[in-house]
C-alpha cells in the first residue's frame, strides 16, 4: 500500500519552526512520507503563527491557497496547528470549513492522530492548555544543516500589556539542563555549526525550575560538552542582563558577541503601559553594561510605534534615543491590537495612518545608521560561516558574527576554491551595501 504524503508549511517564529520540526519527527516515525511537494501531497499542515494581525493573515491566506488544491487537486485534508489552532479553534471550526483538523500548541503530540482523520475525511480537534504538553521531543531539522535552533523553555510570564503569547503559550516553563544539553550534543552530531538558543525570554531559563537564573550555566555546560563553534542568545530581556551573563559574553569565546535585546520604547510612561519592567533605566543600564564591558559586541534590538497613549513627545523621545544609542541590528513594528490583552482596551489608541508614519520615520533613521555602521567595517576581516554559493552573482554568500540567520544581512565573497555550506572563511570586506556586505577569501 502506498504511503500518505504529507506536505508541511511552517509560518512564524524559531520557536515555532522548532515545533515544525518534532511535528515531522512524529509523522516520520508514525510511517507517513514527507514531500516538499504540496501538489503531491494527500495531507497539508500548517503550522501557524497568531502573535500580530499580519501574521493571522498571512495564516489565513495560506490556508486558503492549500484549499485551492483541495479543491482542483490531490488533496485530500488540511490540518491546522500551531498558535492560531490554540487561540481562534471555534472561528477556524465556523468559518473555514476546508479545515480537516485543528491541533493547538499544547497538543502536537496528537499530529499523527490528526493527519490520519484529514487522510480519511474525517474532522479532529485536539485544543489542550500548553501548561500539560510536554517540552522538547526528537525533531527532523529544517533549517540548513549548520545551524540550529535550541528551544530551551515555552510559554511567558511577563505580561507585557500588548502580548497574547501568554494566552497561547502559557506559562513559562524552563526544559531541564541535562536533556537541554544532550539535545545540543545530538545537534552538533548531525553538523551543526551553530546553536540558536530561544525562548520567550531565554534570560528567565531555569527560574521555575531550580529557583535562579541559570542561562550562565546553560551556556556554560553546552560549550563544555560539545565543540559547537558558535553560541548565540536571541530574546534576551533588558532588566535580566546580570553582570554574571554579560561577562560570559565577554570571555566565552565561542558565546558569539551579539546579544538580541528587544527594548519595545524609552519613554517611561510607555514603558509602565506595556508593562515593561525595570523601565528606561534598565534599558540604558543594560546597553551601557554591554558596550562597556564586551568589546565588539553586537546589539540588536527591536521597538514598537503607535502604542496606545503614545504621544508625539513620547515618539520623539524614542526617534532621540535610537539616534544616541545606534544599534547594530534594529526592527520596529506598528502596535497590533489584540483581543484578550490588557493593551486592547486602553484608550488613546493611534490610528493607523499615524502609526505607518511613525514606523517609517524611525526605519529612515535607522536605516542611515546601519549604512554607516556597514560601512565601517570595509577593510576589516571577519569570519565567515559560509551558508552557499549564489550562481547569479558568482559569489559565495554567509554569515559573521553580526549576523542572525532570517533576520539579519549577509555577506557575499568570491573565492578561488569551492567553499562548502558550513565552512567558516576570514573575509575582507571591501564593499559595503545597504544591508550585505562584499569582500574575498583572505
């Protein structure tokens, strides 16, 4: 008998694409044939993400272009999981009957039981609170082969006023050190050259279960244990930047310089609203820390415009600060008004018109910064994790150390020998564009 294929489209965040990844585990050990072919496949699932209005629709949309091929194809079911399947089950039940199966992020251990009713043309919903899932679990990588991500906890406590990560997620939960750990040791067997560490607020890692900040340790177990190249911190919260972390930055070579440090505004009014703690004082303190004490340390960071009670002055304060602080790395977003948050009913709400103006203003001013910031490293020489060969320009293409995977440029560079993906290469930048870099092979 011929096996179901099953198609898989994953949407949002690492962590989500790390949930992607057990999922695929579970299905492949389940028997069933994974295809990269959605027009082959009998059974369609979508992972999706539900953090702000753009992404509901774009979660929307792609399951309406996979009826399509229900419709005029092979298809057969379209499964449903992820953020939006935990938060909005009853309205995907109501209004997009093309829907076979919902499967919330506190169930993905069910995936195998949901792709086999979609196969069959029966309906499932599997929608329990994430607080009973269990974390971790085997996963089938889908990222490159050099790098990886490593959830080290679920769900968030911190309640900022404008996120419905807590409602979707749940609390937060820290995954013990130990299989943390092997799972890195697992990671590094099958080539990867660097590690991802994510979470909600990877700097809260290990609160909930021994009673202290133990993302220190973490990191420190993980470089003893495994020849990993390159660690890297991403979601790192302002106020949690402890003197102990900040000299791990410092002297482990292998914890890469680079921090992503998402500071959401500086005015305290703001601040207070969101929900924010420690306020611009614990912003400030823990970029002047960074910069002081880690010498080339990257900074990324991101803002939201259009908060609700955001003011004209309050916008400037926040166009001045990004001006004085020059981040190396930096996004802004417009505010999302979400249902369920405390954010949704406070008054003052901006319009939209207003917030689109704020985002570009501050991007334009960002945007001449990293430019400048580009061009200062023409002439220097950095190392290289080659990622692949670009056959339209003729160059090799990859990351330093400034730069996350997804989020962050490139650096393009022409070799005299075949470079594999995963090789790390010196370069020298002789070119600097508006968000890559151009050098040659040292």
């Amino acid at each position: 008998m011929e096996k179901i294929k099953i198609g898989f489209i994953s949407l949002g965040c690492p962590k989500n694409q790390v949930d992607t990844e057990v999922m695929l585990s579970l299905l492949d050990k389940a028997g069933y044939e994974l295809t990269g072919d959605e027009k082959e496949a009998d059974v369609i699932v979508i992972n999706t993400c539900a953090f702000i209005e753009s992404a509901k629709r774009e979660s929307i949309d792609s399951i309406l272009d996979v009826a399509e091929l229900k419709k005029h194809g092979n298809l057969k079911g379209i499964v449903v999981c992820g953020c939006m399947a935990q938060r909005y089950a009853d309205e995907i039940e109501r209004e997009l009957p093309e829907v076979d199966a919902i499967v919330g992020t506190g169930s993905i251990r069910e995936i195998a039981e949901a792709v086999k009713a979609a196969a069959e043309g029966s309906r499932f919903r599997s929608v329990k609170p994430n607080a009973e899932a269990p974390l971790g679990g085997e996963r089938i990588i889908t990222t490159p082969s050099h790098y990886a991500y490593l959830k080290i906890a679920e769900g968030c406590d911190n309640r900022c006023t404008y996120c419905a990560i807590p409602l979707i997620r749940g609390p937060f939960r820290s995954r013990p050190m130990e299989e943390l750990v092997e799972e890195a040791k697992t990671l590094e067997r099958s080539g990867v050259r660097e590690l991802l560490l994510v979470a909600q607020d990877t700097t809260r890692y290990g609160l909930d279960l021994y009673g202290e900040y133990k993302l220190v340790e973490l990191v420190r177990k993980i470089t003893a244990e495994t020849s990993i190249p390159w660690i890297r911190l991403m979601y790192c919260y302002p106020d949690k930047i402890t003197d102990e972390l900040v000299g791990e930055l410092r002297d482990n070579g292998r914890l890469v310089k680079y921090i992503d440090l998402p500071v959401q505004h500086i005015s305290d009014k703001v601040l207070r609203a969101m929900n924010r703690r420690g306020g611009s004082e614990a912003v400030r303190s823990a970029i002047k820390k960074l910069r002081e004490n880690v010498p080339g340390i990257i900074i990324r960071s991101t803002a939201i415009v259009g908060f609700p009670g955001e003011s004209r002055a309050d916008f400037e304060e926040l166009c001045e600060f990004i001006k004085e602080v020059r981040f190396d790395r930096f996004g802004a977003f417009t505010y999302s008004r979400e249902e369920g948050t405390p954010a949704y009913d406070m008054p003052g709400q901006v319009p939209e018109k207003e917030k689109r103006r704020r985002l570009d203003r501050l991007m334009e001013i960002q945007l001449e910064m990293h430019e400048e910031k580009n061009r200062s490293w023409i002439g220097q020489t950095l190392k290289v994790l080659c990622e692949g060969y670009d056959e339209d320009s003729g160059l090799y293409f990859g990351r330093s150390y400034a730069d996350a995977p997804e989020i962050d440029g490139k650096v393009l560079f022409a070799a005299d020998r075949r470079v594999p993906a995963g090789e790390f290469v010196d370069v020298k930048i002789g070119v600097a564009e508006m968000y890559d870099l151009r050098g040659e092979i040292v």
